[in-house]
C-alpha cells in the first residue's frame, strides 16, 4: 500500500474506533423576562435558556425541564447576557501606595492580585474583559489560570504592556534613573521601524490586542500633558504591523491631534477620547471605529484630585483636574453624532467590582438604558471582535448571563446590584 493510501486508511479506522464524544448534561434556565439578542431590544417573558457544554443550544416558550437536567430558577428575575468591560487593568488599582508598588510588586504579586480583581470583576456580573496594559507575566498568566477555570474570573482578551514611547505615558515616570531602566518595558520604542520592532515582539509574547498610547495620560507622573506623543510615521508603522499580524489597535488618546492622527493611520478604536472634535467624529464614523469613554475614570481621578484625601502626585493631579470633567460631554457629543461606543471603564483606574457605575454615567451623557446595555454587550462583542460568542444568549453563544431584580431598561443602576452570574453554563453566584 503507498504510504498516502495507508495513512488515509489509518485515519479512517481510528475514526471508527473512536468513541463519539458524549455531549453534556442539560442545564434549564428558566427566566421570568429575558433579553435574548440585546441589539433587538426586545424583552421577552416566560423562557427557558436551555444550556449544555457551556453554550445556549436553544431558547424555549415557558418553562421547561427534562429529567436529569438542572434547573435554574430565575422566574422572578430579569436575565441579561453576561457583560463586557472592554477597558480593565485587572493586576493593580490605584491607591496611596500605587507609587510604591512599581517597585515592591514583582509579576508573581500582581497575578496574585489579580486573581483576587478577576473575581470581584467576575461577581460584579462581567463575563469577559479586555485587559488593557499590565505586566505582560501576570496578565498572560491569569489569562490562562481564568481560562483553565483555576481562578474564577472573566474571560480575558489581553493586550499586556502598551506599546509607548521612550519617557511618555506608559513608559516609567518619577522615579531614580538607574530603577526606571530596571523598569521599564520591551514595548516602549521611539521611531517606526522600532515601534514595528515593538509590536511584533508583543504579538510574539501572546497579546491578543495591541494597546498604544498615542497621547499622554493623566496618571504617568510626568508634567508631559496630554497631547499627541507618537508621531504620525509611528502611529502608521504600529497600525500596519499589528494589522498584518492579525491584530487590532486601540488608542489611550486624551488630545484631539493624538486621536485624529491614530484614526487617520487606520486605528480600529479609542480609549477615553477626552478632546475629541468634529473632525474626530468624521474619522470614527469614516473608520467604523469605536469610543470607549471610561467615563468611571475621569469621574475617579477627578473627585481624588479635588477631595481631602488626593494621593495623586502634583503632576497627575495637574491632569485628572484638566481631563476629568470634560469627558461627560465629551460622550455626550458623540453619542449624538452616531459614534459606535463600546462600554469600557479603566477600572484598575477605580476600583474593580464597581464597573457597573459606568452605566449610570453613560445614562448622564445621554445614551438611553438600552443603548448603555447594548454598549456592554453586543457593541463590546462587536468591537472586541467576539461576537459569535458573546454579547448575546442566541443559540451558539456561550452560556454567559446574568440575572437582576428590577428592570436595567428602565433603572440602569440595578445593573450595580447582580444577584445571579453564570459564565460558560457554570453558576458563580446565585
């Protein structure tokens, strides 16, 4: 026999041989009212979300059980699928000894405190997250241990350390000279072909999302502001190259020359967006790219900066001041022009398990409860490019849901008090 026609015959025989995969035992969520497709808006009563091996394989009238399935009672409640936070920093959160922390906290510490973060974000109701920017050890390490189920925890997309330039935000600011080389990341570059160099290596090192910082930031400790730092032939080289890696781009972007210049090079998304002008929304809606406010963010650093206990240092303070109380207007303004948004907090920013605040933020720049749930569901799983999966309990999806008392389409601010969390058909909280 040739060797092609006995490695096929082979196959064939070990296919027969094989014993055909037995699928799981049902689980029978019975919900009282239930938003299946958020994008519909369409609120439907009386379900049952039948669930096996982690997905909804069907939604049925009434409610239905079969022998030796699992019934979970939500009649009295309102279930929603599983949210998404498309801005988190799950390793760390800000506090008075965040400073100290940069230099005591080695990556083995920062998972570890991630693993406490993931489960707060996790019990909050968020099903899946983006990482956005931490060590890239203990992020890519707590990506796995939620994923394997070793830690309770979203589902994570993690971009790991940003790609910044040399002395901007995302680089080490405001400490000795010899500690900040110590410090600081493989992904700070300066010029295009070291910022392609950047890129690469960070796909290489797992990232599943690039994250820049195309402007600076209110919490680099640098007097630096908020303006534009990469320059234009950068953002165009980290753009292509992260493109032909088959990875998307988004922006930390305050400064409205940073954003338009990061939109103009092709970028895929903005994180805050604090200045952004009509010439910004022209570029994000001629890009069909998404905001992601954080509007939680600008709120956090604003009211530590102006009350009796700021742990900012005077540069950061300088900042959060500037930026953080424009940024509800700022969403407002877009929202109103049709930019797509995606819900995204900072959080890591704040503190975690609070991310829910944000929709009630959302609600103060004008977007309707709907449309805020929408943004933490079908949007975020748009933008995060998981919609196959997530942002909706369809047939197909992954069993993520969450129930509530109350109605988020009439009181977004119940959303803040999840009382039932399920993530790939395991319950978490009940």
């Amino acid at each position: 026999m040739k060797p092609l026609a006995f490695g096929a015959a082979l196959a064939a025989t070990l296919a027969l041989s094989a014993p055909a995969l037995a699928a799981g035992p049902l689980t029978f969520v019975q919900a009282g009212r239930v938003l299946v497709d958020p994008a519909s808006g369409k609120v439907e009563t009386a379900k049952t979300l039948v669930v096996q091996d982690g997905k909804v394989v069907r939604v049925e009238d009434g409610y239905v059980a079969e022998p030796g399935g699992t019934v979970v009672d939500l009649k009295s409640r309102f279930v929603l699928p599983g949210l998404i936070d498309s801005h988190v920093h799950l390793t760390s959160e800000q506090g008075p000894s965040s400073r100290l922390d940069e230099v005591t906290l080695s990556a083995s510490d920062q998972a570890f405190a991630g693993a406490r973060y993931a489960k707060r974000t996790l019990m909050a109701g968020f099903t899946t997250v983006a990482d956005l920017g931490g060590e890239n050890e203990a992020v890519f390490a707590l990506r796995k241990a939620t994923a394997n189920g070793d830690v309770p925890g979203p589902r994570i997309i993690a971009a790991g350390s940003a790609i910044s330039i040399h002395g901007g935000h995302g680089d080490v600011n405001g400490l000795r000279e010899d500690i900040m080389h110590v410090l600081r990341p493989n992904s700070v570059c300066s010029g295009a072909e070291d910022c392609r160099r950047a890129v690469r290596e960070q796909v290489w090192l797992g990232a599943d999302v690039i994250k820049i910082t195309a402007t600076g930031g209110v919490l680099s400790n640098t007097a630096a502001g908020l303006a534009q730092q990469f320059s234009d032939d950068e953002l165009v080289a980290i753009v292509d190259s992260a493109h032909r890696m088959g990875r998307r781009v988004t922006a930390h972007a305050h400064g409205v020359d940073g954003i338009n210049a990061f939109l103009r090079a092709g970028g895929d998304s903005i994180e805050h967006g604090t200045y952004l002008d009509k010439d910004s929304i022209a570029l994000f809606k001629k890009n069909g790219a998404y905001l992601v406010p954080t509007l939680e963010a600008g709120d956090f650093v604003a009211r530590i900066a102006s009350g009796p206990n700021n742990f900012l240092t005077p540069a950061q303070t300088a900042k959060a001041l500037e930026a953080g109380p424009k940024m509800l207007d700022m969403a407002r303004r877009a929202h109103e022009a049709g930019v797509k948004i995606a819900f995204g907090t900072d959080t890591g920013v704040s503190a975690h398990g609070q991310n829910a605040y944000e929709f009630v933020l959302l609600v103060k720049a004008g977007l309707t409860p709907l449309e805020a749930v929408q943004a933490a569901t079908v949007n975020a799983a748009d933008h995060l490019q998981i919609s196959t999966q997530a942002g909706s309990l369809t047939p197909g999806h992954n069993a993520d849901l969450i129930a509530v008392d109350g109605d988020p389409l009439t009181d977004v601010s119940v959303l803040q008090k999840v009382g039932f969390v399920m993530k790939s058909g395991v319950v978490y909280k009940n």
